[in-house]
C-alpha cells in the first residue's frame, strides 16, 4: 500500500514538472510573439536595415542567417557523423579514444564566446578571411561538431546488437551493416542532434560577433562568403545595446519573433519528413 501511495506521489510530481515546463514554453512563446508579430510584413522581412532612421527592415540579416547555418552544416554534419560512427564502430578502447572523448565533452561544455575569440584569432586574423561569413560559419561548425559527434555516437551504441548480428550474418561487410542497418536505425536520435546544431547555429550571437562581423555587405542577397555577414541574432543583439535607430524596440520585437518562427519552423519540418528521410535513407520509395 505505501509501495503505491509512493509511486503515486512520484508519478503526479513528474506530471507537474511536465506541465511547468510546456507552460513556461508556452508563456515565453506568448511574451515573444505577442509584441514581434504585429511587427511582421513584407517591408520589414525584406527591407535594408536603417542606421539612424525608422522603418528599417532585416532583409540582409535573415538571408545571412540562412547562409552561414547551410555553410556550418554542410562541415558539421558529414564530419560529426563521420567522427561518431569512428567513435562507435571503429575506435578501440584505449588512452588516445579516451582522450578523444574527454576532448569532444569538455568542448560541449565551452563557453560560445571562447569559441568566438578562438575564430577570430585563427580565421579573422592568422587565415586573413577577416570578419566574413565563411569564418563565422566555420567557428559555429566547430561549436556544433562536438553536440553531433555525442549523439552519433550514443545513438549508433544503443542499435540493438542483435540487429548488427543478423546483419553480419547474412554476408554483409561491417560498412554495409553500418550504412543500411545501424545508421537508419538510429536516424531519429541522430536527427535530433542536428535539430540541437541548427538551434544554436540560428540563435547564437557571441561567435558571430567575434568572427562574421555586425555589418553587412551592400549587396543583397551577397554570395560572397568573404563577405561580412551580420545575422539576425546579432543584429538583435547589435540594435538593444549600441543601435541609434529610434525605433529600436519595434526591430528587436520583430527580430525576436522572427528567430522564434525559425526554429519552430525548421523543427516542424524537419519532424514532418523525418520518416521520409529514413525511408529514403534505406532506399525506399
């Protein structure tokens, strides 16, 4: 009788817990695009941004943001995916994948704007790309590499080892196995780092400031990955503390709004064709 009085106790604790966290998402969500939404339309979202005067628009900031997150993901997925099916599949158990590990915790673990000093002292300055998007997008692959080699490697150890077993013994070579049975099985958890990569990747301010710039180029959209490249959140960042543009607060709303869109968009689409991309992964049509 205690036993369930007990577990009773500890399931509604749990409960509660969960409904505090949806509803602290679900105010932050309200607060946000309560005051950004109104802010939304085709002028701002497309527009030049003004240095002194209202009506600025965040066009160059939005494509920029969408520019260095492609470029960061195109390193950070193959070479952290890559890293941790080594880690899991290849790596043996000794001091130097023990130090690879301890290495790839303790970067998880780095202050963003470490990693942004670090960025500009090697891609700023020693590889004289100077503040551009290309140095910002691989300062924030660096930041990411870590998040997505740890769950690539957790989820490739947890694919039942049976599943492994049946496959090597019908034949198949350990790459085959890796490639058609462990990676589609561990797709969703893998998906799930990238989701982490892309969040912090849109979001992340202090490693864009030291490494891409607060300015943008004239041309837009520019293509140009040695071009400075201010995105959203900095731009964010940029308007509430130095920006002289009278209208301030109403950019910042709709910036805000516009980061928490994103995301929530991204990640929308991302869960919608989830299935989609497994199924196409293993060769389904």
């Amino acid at each position: 009788m205690f036993v369930k009085i007990k577990d009773m106790i500890v399931t509604l604790i749990l409960k509660l817990a969960a409904v505090l966290v949806v509803g602290i998402l679900v105010w932050f969500l309200y607060m946000v695009l309560a005051q950004g939404l109104p802010v939304l339309n085709k002028e701002f979202l497309l527009g030049m941004p003004k240095e002194m005067e209202e009506g600025g628009g965040i066009g160059p900031e939005l494509f920029n943001t969408f520019y260095i997150l492609v470029l960061s993901l195109i390193f950070t997925i193959p070479v952290g995916i890559g890293a941790g099916i080594y880690l899991a599949e290849y790596a043996k158990d000794n001091i130097i994948t023990r130090m690879i590990r301890l290495s790839i915790e303790t970067l998880a673990s780095v202050p963003s704007i470490v990693f942004g000093l670090f960025g500009m002292v090697i891609f700023v300055i020693k590889f004289k790309f100077g503040f551009s998007i290309l140095g910002g997008a691989l300062t924030l692959s660096i930041v990411n590499l870590p998040v997505v080699v740890s769950v690539t490697e957790t989820a490739l150890r947890e694919v039942p080892q049976t599943y492994k077993e049946a496959s090597l013994a019908l034949g198949t070579t350990k790459w085959q196995t890796i490639m058609s049975i462990m990676l589609p099985t561990a797709f969703h958890k893998i998906i799930n780092g990238i989701k982490l990569a892309v969040g912090r990747a849109i979001g992340e301010s202090a490693v864009l400031i030291f490494t891409a710039g607060t300015s943008i180029s004239r041309n837009y959209p520019e293509f140009n990955p040695l071009s400075s490249g201010e995105t959203l959140s900095v731009h964010l960042w940029y308007v509430k503390s130095i920006g002289l543009v009278p209208d301030a607060e109403r950019i910042a709303a709709g910036s805000s709004a516009v980061l928490i869109i994103l995301v929530l968009v991204i990640n929308v689409f991302m869960n919608f064709y989830e299935k989609r991309l497994r199924l196409k992964f293993l060769g389904v049509k």
